[in-house]
C-alpha cells in the first residue's frame, strides 16, 4: 500500500550507515511537518539506501515536498517498531506519472430511435350508467331449494 503526504521538511537528521549479512546500507531520517486539521503534525520519514538518501540530499529544510511512503511494522523481542520507508520524495505540487487509464464511460445516444406513433390513442371506454338495478335480498330468494 503506497501513502502520501505533503508538507515542509523540518529537520534532517544525520546519516546512519552500517553493514549486515547483506551488505553495506545507509539511512536518513528527517521531519515532515504537513497540516491535520486545523494544526500542524510532524512525522519522522525513513530515506533508506544510497539512491534514496542522495534523492533527500536534494531538498533543503523549508522545502515543501510530496512524500510517498510505505508503512512497515516488525516485532523484536516482543516489541513492536514501525518504519514510514520513503520511496519517492517529489517538490510539492509536481504531478506524479500516472497509470495509464481505459478512457471514461461516456454513454451516447442509441443508435435507432423509434418515431413518435403515427396513431392516436384509443376513445375512452364507456362509462357506466349512473343507475344500477339494487342487489337481491334473501326475502326474494326462492323457497328451500337445498338438495338435502
């Protein structure tokens, strides 16, 4: 997952280098400062190896800069440590390159369109008369015509 911020550098800290089983490895921290609302937040971004470091050398503290990061998080020794790894540091307002996109969605009209009716509409149906014959009571009902 790829995050990004922008904001101004605050402070560059010094460079760290070491060697381990895979080899030699430098590092650079510095503060972003970006706003939060209404405040401002700081945050401490990881440039990490050689290309990365000299890509940070770049910028100077007060730059505004567009920062993509990765966040990563390790355990030791029942402790839990989380990198913000920097990837891509950009001046801020630069637009990144983007993906290629399918072209968007843009409906058209069919391509046959049916011509208004040449008929009129049907004649309303006759209503019916205002007087109906009442319905019979069981006083006019024939006798005890029940077959059992």
């Amino acid at each position: 997952m790829a995050l990004e911020l922008e904001g101004t550098i605050r402070q560059k800290l010094g460079e760290q280098s070491g060697s381990s089983a895979r080899g030699a490895w430098v590092k650079q921290e510095f503060l972003l400062e970006y706003p939060d609302g209404n405040y401002t937040a700081q945050v401490c971004l990881t440039a990490f190896g050689q290309d990365k470091v000299q890509e940070l050398q770049k910028y100077q503290v007060g730059d505004r800069v567009k920062v993509s990061f990765n966040l990563r998080s390790r355990e030791f020794n029942g402790r839990w440590y989380t990198d913000i790894s920097v990837w891509r540091i950009a001046p801020a307002g630069a637009v990144a390159p983007a993906a290629p996109q399918a072209p968007a969605y843009q409906p058209q009209a069919p391509a046959y369109q049916p011509a208004a009716p040449a008929y009129q509409s049907a004649p309303a149906a006759p209503q019916a008369p205002a007087y109906e014959a009442p319905a019979p009571s069981i006083d006019d009902m024939p006798g005890d015509d029940l077959p059992f």
